[in-house]
C-alpha cells in the first residue's frame, strides 16, 4: 500500500520555522527518524520511506501555499496513488498551539492551501491532520501571525507536540483514520 502525505508549507529562508510551515517541520522530523532525506523534485522536495508494509512519499511542496493542489495532484497522479490514501499535513490557528485534529475529510476551513488542493481534486474527500499553532494575535492580523516564527523557547516547546504529530502519520496509515482519530483527536502533549 502506498500513501502521499503532503506537509504544508512555503518554501525559502524567511519561511523557516514559522507556523504556517508546520506541515514541513513535522514531516522533517519523520522523515529523519525513520532515515530517509527529501530530494527536490517536481513541484517538490520528496521522500519515500516504509513503514509496516506500507510505503509513504512525503511531500513538500515547492509551490508556495495557495498553489498546493498543484503538486498533491501531481504527486498524486505520478505515484498512482489514489486519493483515499492522501493526508494532508497542516497549520490550524483554531487549535492550541501543538494539539492535532484528525478528519477523514471536511472543509478548508479558510486555510489557503486546502482551498487549492480542493479546487484541483474537485473535492475535500481526503484525509487531512491539522497541528494547532494557537491564535495569540489581534484581530485580523491572522496572516501576520501564521508568517512569524516560533519564538525559541516556543519551538523547543513544541518539539513533543511535532513528534506526536509524526506519531499520528504512522498510525494513520497502519490503522487508518478511525482509529487514529480516538487515539491522537484528545491527546494532549504540551500543556498550555
């Protein structure tokens, strides 16, 4: 079985470490992990790894946010893997900051990269993990916020939250989202 698990995120310098790039921190420390090193690719910096007779192209798109669909269509298509078997991995100011959300499928929930990618599929029917990164930000300065980085101790803070979000791929794809949505939807890791 073979999935595409594509972290979320912009690529470039100014965009390390910032929340809107949880997507790529979170399959970086996967993909070390389990010893495997991305490649830029098409629309993309690549992994591949197995795991329990499953095989994972991890994904991080070189497309910027809004044109996310782009690459998860590609990828989707060159690796033949079909959309069922997609997890998208992204930020989620709705969330405290290192809490996850499992969903088998659903809205975009404003968040520009899952509006492209459903715009491109024609649907929202894939898998989606949401990692919080808290909403300490005054009214409508959303965007400014997800574009800063983590402060240092706010980082080193997170990093369980980051390897429980690594967790919770692996689980996915070894007992599916049902299951990994009872396990990881109510745990907590970092207390706020």
């Amino acid at each position: 079985m073979k999935y595409l698990i594509a972290g979320l995120g912009n690529i470039g310098r100014e965009y390390e470490k910032t929340r809107h790039n949880a997507g790529f921190e979170i399959l970086d420390i996967l993909a070390k992990k389990h010893e495997t090193a991305f490649a830029t690719k098409r629309y993309g910096d690549v992994a591949e790894m197995k795991y329990k007779g499953r095989t994972l192209i991890l994904l991080k798109p070189s497309t910027y946010m809004n044109l996310s669909g782009n690459a998860v269509n590609f990828w989707l298509q060159t690796e033949k893997i079909p959309q069922e078997k997609l997890l998208v991995v992204l930020d989620d100011f709705a969330l405290p900051a290192g809490q996850i959300r499992i969903k088998s499928k659903g809205s975009d929930g404003g968040h520009n990269g899952l509006k492209h990618i459903n715009a491109v599929l024609g649907n929202s029917n894939y898998a989606r993990l949401r990692f919080g990164v808290g909403n300490d930000f005054p009214q409508g300065f959303q965007i400014d916020y997800v574009l800063s980085q983590w402060s240092k101790d706010e980082y080193l803070a997170l990093t369980p939250a980051f390897e429980n979000a690594a967790e919770a791929i692996l689980s996915y794809v070894f007992v599916g989202a049902a299951r990994t949505m009872n396990i990881f939807n109510t745990k907590k890791i970092i207390e706020t």
